[in-house]
C-alpha cells in the first residue's frame, strides 16, 4: 500500500513538472472546479501555488491515486492532452487500472470493517510495544449517571438499593444506546472518568467490536473514531467528509452515500472535554458535511447535534468538565466509568505479566500494600504499577518508598526508568528532563500534544534519552517526505512534567517560561477542566518527602517560593468565594416543603471537591490544615460519591483546623457496587444455620460515609460544623454517623435538614448525641415526621450536659409534643437553653383568644427560651415576626 502511495505520488508531481508556467496557471484555473464526490480544493490553497505545493495539496485532499484521476481529468480540461495522455499510460504501466470506480455502500461496508479491525487489531502501550486489543482490555465497570437526589417525601424512606456497576462486556457496550426508562432510544452517550481510568481503550474496543460484528449489528453501517486532541491541532480546515475519508483505506470511499444514511453511522469522539467553547466567530454552528472549516467547528457540529442530527455519538470526557459540555449536548445518556474492581485488578496482574508465578507473586505484593492497591482501580495507574514492580522484583527491591498518592506512583515511575541509564550520563539526562520538562509546561498551557521535530531541536532534545523513554514518534505520509510528529506516551504523562518543571525550573532562570506558577493556577474554567490535573500533580509534588525526592533524584535545589505561592492561592481562592449563609438559613421557612431548583451547570458545584483532590495529593497535613484556614466554610453540593471521594474528603477533614464547618447538600452517599452472587454454601448456611441463633448474626456493614466518620473522630480533627442537606441518610449511615458524635473532639453544631430519616435512623442518631462525651450545643433537625421518635430524641437529649440548643422549626409538630417540649424545658436539670420549632397550622383545638404556652394558630415558627435567673421556673415564649 505504501509503495503504490508513493509511486503515485511521483507520477504526480513528474507529470506537474513538466508543464509550462502558462500551462500551469491555467490547470490551477481549472482544478478549482474539480471535483471529486463532491468535494473540491478550497481555492486559497491554489493561489500562487507552483508544482510541488499542487502536487501535496492534490495528495493530502484526495489521495494519492485518486489524486491521479483528478489531475489527469483537470489537465484535459486546461487542454494539455499530450501530458494527460502521458500520466495516463504510466499509470498503467506502474500501478495497473485504475480503481477509482465507487464501490457500492454495501460492498464497502466489508472492505472498511476488515480495515478497521487490521488497523485497531494491536494497540501500543506507553513503552511502545504492540500488544493485541483482545489479550490487554480488561473490563471496567460502567454504571450508568445517577439521577439527581429527588425531594424528600414526607415520611421515611427505605434503604436504597446501590445502584449496580456492569462490567464493559459486549452485553454492556450494546446497552449504551438502548432504551432509557421512557422507552426513548439515545443517540449521544457520553462516558466520564477521571484521567486513565480506561475511557479511550473502552472506546477503540468498542470500535473493534463493532467491526468484529459483535456490536450494534443491523444498526450502524460505519463507525469512525475521532480523536478530538489531535484533530484540534491540525493546521487549516477540513470538512466532516475529509475526516472520515481519512479513516477509509482508501479515498475512493463512497462519503456522499455513506452521508445519506446518517442514522447507521456512529461517530466516537474521544476527549470531547479537549474542545473549546464557541467563540462568537463560531456562533453559526456547521451544518454541512462537506463544508471546510476548522476542526473545532466541524467537531463541535456533531457534538451540538447540528452537523448529522440523527446519527449516534458515543463521547468520553474527564470527569471534570461534563458540566462545560451540557449545554452542547442534546438529550445525553450519561455513564460513568469507574475503572477495575479489585478482581479486575488480579485479572489485569496476569495478563501483564503473562507468567503465572510472576503474576501471584506481584499481585500479593501489591495487595499487602492497602492504599497502593486501591490505586490500582485506575487502569492506567495499575500499569504504571505493575512496571515498577516488575523492575523492582527483578533488581530485588520493594516499593516501600511508595505513598499514597497518584502523585508519588508517577514519581516512582520515572525513578525508576531514569535508573536504567548509566551513572555518568546522571547530569546530562537530569539536563534534558528539565528541557522536556519545559516541553510539556509549553504544550499543556498552548493545549499542545504534539510536537514537530524543531521544537525537539529548540530545546535540544532530539536523539536524547528522553526523547526515547517517554516521547511517542509518529510519522505522517507527505507528498515528498514523511512528516515526523512527537507526543509524550501518555497525555497524564504530559500533565505530570509540566508539573515538575515548576519545581525543577527557577522562574527567574535564563529561557525559563514566562508567568510561572500564577499561569497555571488561574481562577476560571481553565482550572476545572485541561489544567486540573496538572495542578493535582503539583500539589502532590510539593510535599516535604516529595520535595526531598526530587532533590534527591534530580539533583536540584527545590524553592520553597512555589510552595508559599501555591498556598496562598489557595486561601486567596476562599477568601474571593462568596459568604455562605449563616447556619439556619438554608432555605426560607416559607418555601421549607418545595424542592429545591435544578442547577444550571454541574461544573461549579464539583470545583470544592477538585481542591480538595489537590490538598489530599500533598498528604502534608500541616499544610493541608494552613490552606483550609481560609476556606471556613466547605460545601459540597450534588456529589455523588466515590470511594475515592470519600477518601479524600475524609483526609482533609481529618485535617481541618478549629472551626471548620461542612454543608453536604443533596449529596448522593451510597456507592454503585457490583452484583455478587452467593455461593452455594453461604446461601445453604443462611437457610439451614437458623436465624435465631446469635451467633449467625453478620455484623452491620459499614456504609459508605464510614471513612468519614472514622476522621471526624481524629484526635486532630478541628470539625466545628456538620450539616447533612437532603442526602438521604440510611441506616448503616446513621450507624457510623451515631458513632461519631460520640467521639468527635470539636463538632459542636450539628444540622439534619430533610434527610429522609427513618425511624430507626433518628432513634440511633438520638443515643449518640445523648451520649456523655458528646460535644454538640447545636442540634438543628428538619424532618416533616417521625413525631414519636423527635419524642423519643428530646427525651434523651433533655438531660444532655453539653446541648444547649435545639431547633425543631422544620418538624411541624402537633400540639401535644408543643406541651411536652415545654415541659421538658422546665426540668430543673435541663440545660437546654433555646428550643425552636414550627406548630401544624390544623388540628390544634384551641384558638388565639385562648393561647397556651408554645402554641399559635396559622403554623408559626415559635422560639422558647429558658429564663436567665439560673432558677427554674416559668419559661418565656417569644415568636419571631412572620416574613411579610
């Protein structure tokens, strides 16, 4: 295929030479005409334009032998028979008939599957072996998008079940685009991950899958995937039909057809996160297959749906950045991919290595390794590791020197490549990772992946070491030479180095970039989005231990300047975060039983969370606790949490300084878990063991917020303020939560907003804040039901030595428990000093003529107070004025 290309290429350009100037300019006329399927040469790469440039131009936008049939066609036209007649009879000689006669859709239908599954068949690691797609792709877990925590009914709910993640088999790829709830078939799906969970290998399986015949059979004719990163850095414009002409085995493919029938066409546009938002040039979105324009336009058309409005999508993107991209998207079905189970794990383990005994060897290695192998959920994390132990268990070492951190396993791993080059060339490849180093700022800040060959020799890195561990080359047929292209073996690769080159690189030093630090760390959307794990990595690096290494291995003195900058952006970013509403004005009491409104964009709510992922990468907790300072207040709204999440948001909770306060607002708590069938003896067990006997009796499962129960119990845990708004509170939760207050050293205010207790929820809940050692004062709790058991809680909490103030204001509560309220507030041990609630507008027998004490008509929030004589005695009633 290759020798025909370039035989076809230089009859091309022989057959140009050979043309007169007046010859030539008049085939330039007449080729910007020419036509092929519809599809001509923009005329402003025409002009001006001598034989070479038309022989490329030619080249690159049909083809190289359909480029033959153009140019001879042209020359006949512009009346230079002789050299036409020429090209003709050459062509015979040297490439055989023509083929420029159209298959049929159908009949290339096979030609182009047998092409996909030849070209997609071996995938390059990042170590640039091939291996086969069918013996490396484990499978993940994908679970589709969790719906938005719902408003609470009023009255207990039962313990959802966990929503259940599917392994990426065939069954579950088919299943992307089958019918939701509503019976309404998706055309666009977008899977989300965070950076190496396995998104793109998911995304090339499924288009082998496809052309293996065991995907969408009957539905989609063609699948094209669109590499979204390197599609943005091509240079001038193409149309949609140019790039799925590039993806054909040939150019004599049938695009218009194929175009025809859009509804059997699926597009895969991978790292759609990579495409920037519309500028007000590109307000008119494209609309026309045929129409050249830049890539980010012709890309974005098949996002907006305005480019094919009925043919499939199938788009990953980083977790992060779904937000950006939801106003583009039309009607998405959403799935999350979630990365190995630890099964998965073990299987990945021996396909790695291949030899079995190496493999169990490894694997327990790493498992003994808690938080190294939970690392492992990534895939691409879980490769990294397995080299590294591969080369540690040949050298005879151990991987003790690993953290926890995603941070400090990238770290290893570039140690650990580095040490293969021989001692004495130890300055010069620590010379030549600081100038990759500065590559990668350079591509990462001009969202830049690959580079040309002179920004290799600017920096004086090609044929470096390097260049040869952690660059990709890739070579581009051209008319007369190869276009040679570099890009770092993995884009996290590229992120991690531009990372380090801030440490590596003084600001101040001759040829260092301009704009240091604060270019990286700036507040708007960029941060959230293609920077946000660059910033990760730099938190991570500027760990005292990390620091230490880098030094170390790299043999550079690390300013602390990076460091004081960084944490002073951070408490700079609280300090410009908009007050939150003081405690007990979550909601107007007026609109108390409404739901609460949609958001607009999910991309600002996640932004707390991503800071804490870069707090918790330093594992440094006395910079993690100065940083926090000047956030007072974190709030978290409409997370759905990980495991991962939970980890990190406990680590920083477990590090907060005094007076910290969390507001968890319609947060979804529980996790997506895999279906796990009993085995035939646990379930014979269950059925013949006999449910009386005690000693059958599992103990309760920890739930997911355990981890973060277990850090508000740290003996350094500063948690002033805990509130809990509409995230659905189940037991196993309440358990661990109940757990908690009992220990906790600083929570001193606790809010319980519309959580869907049950009643054994509110029951566990009521004896671990009336236990002794309890420290919350105050207790807010908004639950519309469950009267007996807030009796049940006031009854224990009465005599509580620490609990001074109690609002009930969004309970509703009948009169009776008005009455006994009072009551207990007249206790001479009660030290409650401030009882709120809100009274039920029907029902209460009495009238305002005749007032009782904490009662009023018309449902008023009413607040009780004990009197300040330190006698006990008659209470004073106050009610605040009604909202006008």
């Amino acid at each position: 295929m290759e020798a025909r290309a370039a035989a076809a290429r230089e009859l091309l350009l022989a057959a140009l030479e050979d043309l007169s100037q007046e010859q030539l300019k008049r085939f330039r006329h007449k080729l910007r005409d020419a036509q092929l399927d519809g599809r001509s040469i923009p005329r402003g790469r025409l002009e001006g334009a001598d034989a070479v440039d038309l022989a490329e131009q030619l080249t690159e936008f049909y083809g190289p032998e359909p480029a033959l049939d153009v140019a001879r066609k042209t020359l006949k036209r512009a009346d230079v028979r002789d050299v036409a007649a020429r090209l003709k009879e050459q062509r015979l000689q040297r490439l055989g008939p023509s083929s420029s006669a159209l298959l049929s859709v159908s009949e290339y239908k096979k030609k182009y599957r047998e092409h996909v599954l030849l070209q997609h068949a071996k995938i390059k690691e990042r170590n640039a072996r091939s291996v086969k797609i069918s013996k490396r792709f484990t499978k993940l877990l994908i679970a589709p998008e969790s719906a938005a925590p719902e408003p609470e009914a009023l009255g207990p709910v039962e313990e959802p079940e966990p929503e259940r993640a599917r392994r990426s088999d065939t069954h579950t790829f088919n299943r992307l685009f089958g019918r939701d709830e509503e019976g309404q078939r998706p055309l666009t799906v977008v899977l989300q991950g965070p950076a190496g969970i396995g998104k793109t290998m998911a995304a090339k399986k499924i288009l082998y899958d496809w052309a293996a015949g065991k995907l969408y059979h009957g539905k989609v004719d063609f699948a094209f995937f669109m590499p979204c990163r390197e599609l943005l850095e091509r240079s001038g414009t193409c149309s949609l039909a140019d790039l799925i002409l590039d993806q054909c085995p040939d150019r004599s493919a049938p695009v218009r057809q194929m175009l025809a029938q859009s509804e059997r066409l699926l597009f895969i546009l991978d790292g759609a996160d990579e495409l920037p938002a519309p500028g007000p040039a590109e307000a008119a979105p494209c609309t026309d297959p045929f129409e050249a324009a830049g890539s980010a336009r012709v890309l974005g058309g098949l996002l907006s749906k305005a480019l094919l409005p009925d043919a499939r999508l199938l788009v990953t993107t980083r977790a992060a950045a779904p937000g950006r991209l939801q106003g583009r998207l039309r009607s998405p079905q959403c799935a999350e991919v979630r990365g190995f189970s630890d099964k998965d794990k073990k299987k990945y383990f021996y396909k790695f290595f291949q030899d079995e005994w190496r493999a169990e060897r490894a694997y327990r290695f790493v498992k003994e390794n808690e938080t190294l192998f939970a690392l492992c959920f990534v895939p691409f994390v879980c490769w990294i590791v397995c080299t590294v132990v591969r080369q540690q268990l040949e050298l005879g070492q151990d991987l003790s020197r690993t953290s926890k951190t995603t941070t400090s396993v990238y770290l290893l791993f570039i140690t650990s490549v580095l040490s293969s080059a021989p001692a004495t060339a130890g300055p010069r490849v620590q010379g030549e990772l600081r100038k990759l180093c500065r590559l990668a700022r350079e591509g990462v800040l001009g969202r830049r992946a690959q580079f040309a060959e002179r920004d290799l020799e600017r920096l004086e890195l090609r044929g470096s070491t390097v260049q040869t561990l952690f660059l990709n080359k890739k070579e581009l047929s051209g008319v007369l030479e190869a276009e040679v292209t570099y890009q770092f073996i993995d884009q996290s690769f590229q992120e991690f180095f531009a990372a380090l080159s801030y440490l590596l690189e003084d600001e101040e030093a001759p040829g260092a970039p301009a704009g240091g630090v604060g270019a990286l760390l700036r507040e708007d959307a960029e941060l959230r989005c293609h920077l946000a794990l660059t910033t990760r990595f730099l938190f991570g690096l500027l760990s005292a231990e990390r620091m230490r290494d880098i030094e170390r291995y790299f043999g550079c003195v690390v300013s602390e300047r990076v460091k004081q900058d960084v944490l002073r952006w951070v408490q700079d970013l609280g300090q410009g975060r908009p007050t939150a509403a003081p405690e007990g004005s979550e909601k107007p009491e007026a609109l108390e039983g409404t739901e609460e409104p949609e958001e607009e964009e999910g991309e600002e709510l996640n932004h707390p969370l991503e800071l804490l992922y870069c707090l918790y990468e330093t594992q440094e907790d006395a910079f993690v606790r100065q940083a926090l300072r000047g956030l007072p207040e974190l709030v978290l709204e409409r997370v759905c949490f990980s495991r991962m999440d939970l980890a990190v948001l406990s680590y920083c909770v477990r590090c907060c300084p005094a007076g910290q306060a969390l507001r968890l607002v319609s947060c979804r708590l529980a996790t997506a878990q895999e279906k796990k069938k009993k085995s035939l003896m646990k379930r014979l067990q269950g059925s013949l063991g006999g449910g009386s006997s005690q000693a059958t009796k599992t103990k309760p499962q920890a739930s997911p917020l355990h981890p973060l129960c277990e850090a508000m119990m740290d003996p350094h845990c500063g948690l002033h303020r805990l509130t809990l708004f509409r995230c659905k509170l189940t037991d196993a939760v309440c358990r661990d939560l109940s757990q908690a207050l009992r220990e906790a050293p600083a929570l001193a205010e606790l809010g319980l907003l519309h959580n869907g207790l049950s009643e054994a929820g509110l029951r566990v809940l009521s004896e671990g804040l009336a236990w002794p050692q309890c420290r919350v004062q105050t207790l807010r709790v908004q639950q519309p039901s469950l009267q007996e058991e807030l009796q049940y809680l006031v009854g224990l909490l009465w005599q509580s030595l620490t609990l001074t103030t109690l609002d009930l204001s969004g309970c509703q509560l009948p009169e009776s428990m008005v009455t006994y309220l009072c009551a207990v507030l007249q206790q001479p041990r009660c030290h409650l000093q401030t009882l709120r609630w809100r009274q039920r507008r029907e029902g209460c027998g009495h009238t305002a003529s005749q007032p009782r004490v904490g009662w009023v008509p018309g449902g008023l929030p009413w607040t009780l107070q004990r009197s300040t004589s330190g006698v006990a005695g008659p209470s004073r009633v106050t009610a605040p004025k009604p909202s006008p």
